[in-house]
C-alpha cells in the first residue's frame, strides 16, 4: 500500500502565502475572461443562427418561385389538350428564360414523356433522382429533389410538381435547376468572406457554398452538428477548411434541405487575446515575485526538507529508510514516521500478496464456473432443441392427419415437448437476462393483436377451463414499443402459470384496457390463490409455493422471474394480487403507450385458405427439416417445391413460379442472402415474396436479411404454428 506523503515542502508553502493574495485577483480574471469570451461565442452562433434563417428564407423564396413558374406551366392548354410539341417548345423557352438545365414532363408512373433538352423525337432519358419523382407520385405535393452529378460532373438539382385534374395525377412536370443556381442566391445576400455559408441536400451532399471545396459533403464535426432531429441548432464545429467556426444551422422545412453558416473562432474572438496576454503577464510576474520570496525565506530549512524528501522516496520504491538526526524537532518526528512506515510496509506488502493470490485464485475460479454453465447451457439448448423441433413438426403431422387411435398417445408427447421447450427456454432465458446478454428488437406493436395471439396459443392446454379474451373497445389500437416475441413470451408464461394453478372446473380471463398514459394487459383466475408469505416471494427466482412431495404441477420456478425482468426491459411493471389462498390470484402488467406508426396500414390481404395451391419454393440443406415442413404445407393445402442445394433451386424456378420462397441462409456452396437476389433476378422469381429460415436471430442479422430482400425472418427452430403464419402473410402479399 503506498502511503501518503509526509507533507508539503516549507518552500512551497511560503510560496502559497506569497502567492495567496493574488489568488481572488486570478479567479475573478479568469471568471471575466471566461464569461467575455462565452459570450462573443454565444453572439457569434446566435448571428450564424440569424444568417442562416435569411439565407434559409430567401432560398425558400426562389424555390417557391420556381414551383410557381411550374404550376402556371401545368394550366397551359398544350399540356391538358396532349399537344407534347407545343408544350416541348414552351418547356426550352421558360428553360433559358429562367436559367435552368431542362423542363421534363413525366407520366404518373414516373416514365419521361419528353425533355426540353433534347428533341422531342429523341428516346426520353431515365428519370433522374428517382427518389423525388416517387415522392411525388406517392404524395401528390411539390418536391425538391437531391443533388445529382450528370455526365459532364455538372451539378443540378430537381423540382417537382404533380399535376393533377379531376383529382386524378396526369403528370409529373420537373425543373432541372443547375447548383450553381442556388451558389447565385447565397452570393446575392453578401455573405462576410470571414464567413462560409453551405447549403445541404436531404442527403447532407453540397448543393452549394460560399468557398469551394472538393468535398461534397459536410465535415465530421458539421455532420455531427446536423444529426439532431430539430430544425435549427447552433454549435461549435471545424470547417473543411480546418478553421474553427461558431456554425448556426436552420433547416427548410417543407423541402428538407439545410442552410449552415459558419463564422470564424478567430474573427470572433478578435480583441480577446491581446487582454488575456496582458492579463496573464501580470499574474506571472506576481508569481514570479513570490517564488522569489519564498526561496529567499527557505534556504536555513531546505536541507532538512531535502533529506526528509530522500527518505520518502526510498519509502516509496521500497528500499530501506535511512534518515540522520535533524536540528529541527518537527521534522525529526517526520524522519521517526518515516522510519515506522517503512516498517508497516513491509509487513503490509507480505500480507497483501498473500491476500492478492487468494484473491487472483478466487476469480478464476469464478471465471471458469460462469465459462463452464455459459457453454453448458448453450450445448443444453442446442442438443434439446435440435429433437424437439421435427418432434414438434410430426405431431403437428400427425394431428393433421387425424389418426384416432393415437390420439391420446399424441396428446401426451405434444404436452410433454411443449413442457420440454418450455424449460429449455426459461433455462436459456434467465443465463441470458441475468448475464445481461439478452437482445430486445423494439417496435411499435399493437397490443390487442399480441393479447389475441397469446389467447390462442394456449387453447389446446386449457381443458375444461372456461376461458374468456376481453379487449376494451377503446384499448383495441393501443401501441407499446415492444420485442413482440418477448411480451408474447410473458402473456404465454402468465397464462400457463393460471392454467397450472386452476382446477378443471375453474376459469381464466385476459383482458387489455387503458389506463390513462399506460396500457393494462391483466391475467385472473380463480385457482388456488396465494398466501402472502408465498405473494412476497413470487417473482423471485427459482421460487416455488409450498407443494406436496408428488410436485404435480413441476417447473423450475424461473417463468415469473423472466416475465417480471421482460416486463421491465419494456419500461413496464408486473405486480400479483390475491386475497388468499383457495381464492385465486391476478397479475397485472403496465406498460408505456407510444404513438401508432405513420407507415401502418390494416391488412386485409385473407390467408392461403385450404386447398389454395398456392406454390411455394423451400430450400433448406437439412434434408429431415425440408421434408417435415414440405409435408407440413403440402397438407395445409400448398404446392410445394423442394430443393436442398441452391443450384437445384434456381433449376427448379426455370418450371415453376413460387409466390413464397422460404430459404435457409446457411447453404453449401451459395448464401441464402445470395440466393435470395438470383431469384429475385430470375423472371419467374421477381415476385416472389421471401422468407429467410435461419438459426441466426440479431438484430444485425435480420436487418441483413432486409437488406438482401427477405420480407420475413424466422428463428430455427420455427414452430409449425409460425412457418404456416409467415407463409399465409407471404401469400397474401403476393396476392
């Protein structure tokens, strides 16, 4: 243990005491330095604030006027009257009347009509900005487009302007406006040459600036600056220049693009240096003064001091103290500590070892226990799940084809798998939320549908119980943000915990209502109920209520333990109520409403009803799992192709058109992702409605699934009750 040091020299202490008198001078200096040159930077970003809302405004300006040119171009008769030659001689003069690169016309599916650029009996080019010309077919309202690079490196940007009649869209009529077009607007308004100005697309790529620059975008610190979702901002940032800069930025709201303007730290700060010089030579002279008379005062004291501080230092690097008779009693009582702490330390570095190996020991220790239950329970799951699942997908089979005499026999294997995959699921969930490794894919999800879902998973294991499912009418478009498969998860864990709780003749209800800001799922029953000794203790982990030696009702006390941490990894709470034992028992679960999606629109698209035929492709190398599930869908009623190499399947869909594809992503010889854009490129494949079947189940993993053209993405082993879900969605789509 290093020990402290014996105290300050008496050198530095007559320095302190000199020196004290300049300390409140020094502090208020610094105050008024700080707040002067606070304040020019608060001014500086406040006016690059100002600079940029008039350069915004006055760009706003000259885009609205261009939609205004394009919207008395859209009432001319040679356009509504379909005389394209009239209107493609009009299109060239307003063009270099008003300086702009082209006028193009468009038909409502975004396919040129013609181009004032080019003769009318020319073939019309592609769309340029493809993005804008969607954006406005889709919304029906004026778009500025980004800003594209053309065949010469010439810079220009577009305007886009639906036309309709009769409420119906006929056309799409553009300007192509050159970038250097808005370079003239921001140079018009004489921006200070100390100052540079930039104008940004929707994509942040330079539409134009006042100092040219290689670079087309913004630089890291600008870039950062402008990650902020709100419409204006102010801060410090560097400029591609290097130069630091006070920047204010203010966005076009209605077209998405940004002004920044940026003045120059140095400019700004213009007068402040030459105070703080002076400022500062004043306090290092005092300073000067003072260190003067503090060496002045120290020299009969020093030696003592320096041998003090000789023994210290030994002290520190362990070695032996050794430390003559001093004249003054002090520090003579000083040398004497000195002396014991080193004999102290000795002793404490020889325990402190002994303490450090135990120590070193005992982590390791625990270190290759949590290594050893981690790979256990991984191997666990593995091992388990690879049997349950065909195990499941025959039953399934096997129910489907109605054999009477094994009906018992098949009810029991089908509760003893679920009772296995349940367990194997609680073990692995708990490893992962206690280890702080589970992953929640958060989304807005509707409650009512998550409520519906879990009621019906649980009906072939109610029995006689009476079960009734009560959404509030005013609950039915409630929205949470939520991993749906995990809140599934706690409604199923809730609802098995009452269905093993209440007798044959007893009764279960789920119901969702509103509470105020928060969503209300509850589940009662009017089982066995709970003592408040055992109601203290329920969510523990691995608790269990009192029960006989038999332990009819099993389980490893963990389902509530994971419904209460996935309630709260929600930003929700799960509390249990009952009156007693004999007198059943209710859990209530709150969580946080968010706003509906924008994007979200009410399916109505039926499902593959049976003996639909409706074709569907399955590619999977594990030849037991593509045959269960072929067989699976062949008997839901689908026409189903089978191929356990990538090269067999793109064989196949020269002779067969799939509405659904449902592909493995761990293929020989070729990727699932791969795979996924060669059907997608084949002509009878273009279609086609994909989804991804893999054992691969991040959020990085199903985001690149998206990104090679999966609609839907599966976790193996999928329940047969999933695989027919996602493939009925895909067919419906298709449809």
């Amino acid at each position: 243990m290093k020990l402290p040091a014996p105290g300050r020299p008496l050198r530095y202490r007559l320095f302190l005491l000199a020196a004290s008198g300049l300390l409140p001078l020094a502090i208020v200096a610094a105050v008024v330095l700080a707040y002067i040159s606070g304040e020019r930077a608060h001014d500086a970003r406040a006016t690059a604030l100002l600079v940029s809302r008039a350069l915004a405004t006055a760009i706003d300006a000259e885009l609205r006027a261009t939609v205004s040119v394009l919207q008395s171009m859209s009432l001319v008769d040679e356009l509504h009257g379909g005389e394209l030659e009239e209107f493609h001689a009009l299109g060239r003069r307003i063009a270099a009347s008003q300086g702009w690169r082209a006028v193009v016309l468009a038909d409502p599916q975004g396919k040129l009509l013609l181009s004032s650029a080019h003769a009318l009996s020319a073939p019309a080019p592609d769309a340029v900005d493809p993005e804008s010309m969607q954006k406005a077919i889709a919304t029906r309202l004026p778009v500025v487009g980004t800003v594209t690079t053309g065949p010469r490196n010439n810079q220009a940007f577009a305007v886009r302007l639906p036309v309709l009649r009769d409420g119906q869209l006929r056309y799409v009529l553009s300007a192509v406006i050159p970038a250097e077009h808005i370079l003239g607007v921001l140079l018009r308004q004489n921006v200070p040459g100390t100052s540079i100005v930039t104008v940004l697309d929707q994509k942040l790529t330079r539409v134009a600036r006042s100092r040219q620059h290689t670079s087309p975008g913004p630089s890291p610190s600008l870039a950062a600056l402008l990650a902020t979702p709100e419409r204006e901002g102010t801060g410090n940032t560097t400029t591609l220049e290097g130069m630091r800069s006070h920047t204010g930025f203010s966005r076009l709201q209605d077209w998405g693009w940004t002004v920044v303007t940026g003045i120059s730290a140095e400019d700004a700060d213009t007068g402040l240096y030459s105070v703080i010089g002076a400022v500062g030579a004043g306090l290092l002279a005092s300073l000067a003064l003072a260190a003067f008379v503090a060496w002045y005062f120290s020299r009969d004291v020093i030696e003592p001091i320096e041998a003090l501080k000789a023994a210290a230092q030994a002290l520190g690097r362990g070695e032996p103290v050794l430390v003559s008779r001093l004249d003054i009693a002090e520090l003579q009582d000083v040398g004497a500590a000195l002396k014991q702490a080193a004999v102290d330390r000795d002793l404490a570095a020889r325990e402190r070892e002994t303490l450090l190996a135990r120590a070193t020991e005992a982590l390791r220790q625990a270190e290759e226990a949590g290594r050893s239950k981690d790979e256990f329970l991984a191997m666990l799951g593995h091992e388990l799940r690879n049997p349950l699942a065909p195990m499941a997908t025959a039953l399934h089979l096997m129910k489907r084809k109605g054999d009477p005499g094994t009906r018992l026999e098949r009810e029991v294997m089908q509760r003893q798998v679920t009772h296995m995959q349940r367990l194997v699921d609680d073990l692995l969930d708990v490893s992962r939320i206690t280890g702080k490794r589970l992953e929640m894919r958060m989304q807005p999800v509707r409650l009512a549908d998550v409520v519906r879902h879990a009621a019906q998973s649980v009906q072939p294991v109610l029995g006689l119980r009476r079960f009734g499912v009560e959404v509030a009418p005013d609950a039915e478009d409630l929205w949470v943000s939520a991993d749906e498969v995990r809140l599934g998860q706690v409604l199923t864990n809730l609802l098995g915990n009452a269905i093993k709780f209440t007798g044959p003749e007893g009764s279960i209800r789920l119901a969702l209502r509103r509470a105020g800001t928060q969503a209300e799922v509850e589940v009662s029953d009017t089982g066995l109920g709970m003592a408040p000794e055992v109601l203290a203790h329920v969510f523990d982990l691995f608790y269990q209520a009192p029960q006989g030696t038999d332990r009819s009702r099993g389980g490893l006390g963990l389902g509530l333990a994971i419904s209460r941490s996935l309630v709260e990894m929600h930003g929700g709470a799960v509390r249990a109520t009952s009156p007693g034992e004999g007198q059943g028992s209710t859990f209530t679960i709150t969580l946080p409403q968010v706003a509906p999606p924008q994007a979200f629109v009410e399916s109505s698209a039926p499902a593959a009803p049976e003996g639909s035929h409706a074709r569907v492709l399955l590619v999977d190398d594990n030849q037991d799992a593509a045959d269960t599930a072929a067989a699976l869908l062949q008997l839901s009623g689908y026409e189903v192709k089978v191929a356990y190499d990538p090269g067999v399947a793109l064989t196949l869909l020269d002779q067969f058109v799939p509405q659904v594809a449902v592909l493995d992503i761990g293929l020989p010889g070729m990727s699932g992702y791969e795979l996924a854009q060669r059907v997608r490129a084949h002509r009878n494949g273009a279609r086609c409605h994909l989804v991804a079947l893999t054992g691969y189940g991040t959020a990085a993993d199903i985001a690149k699934a998206g990104e090679a053209g999966f609609a839907q993405h599966l976790v193996k082993p999928a329940s047969p009750v999933d695989l027919l879900r996602a493939v009925q969605r895909g067919v419906g789509e298709a449809a």
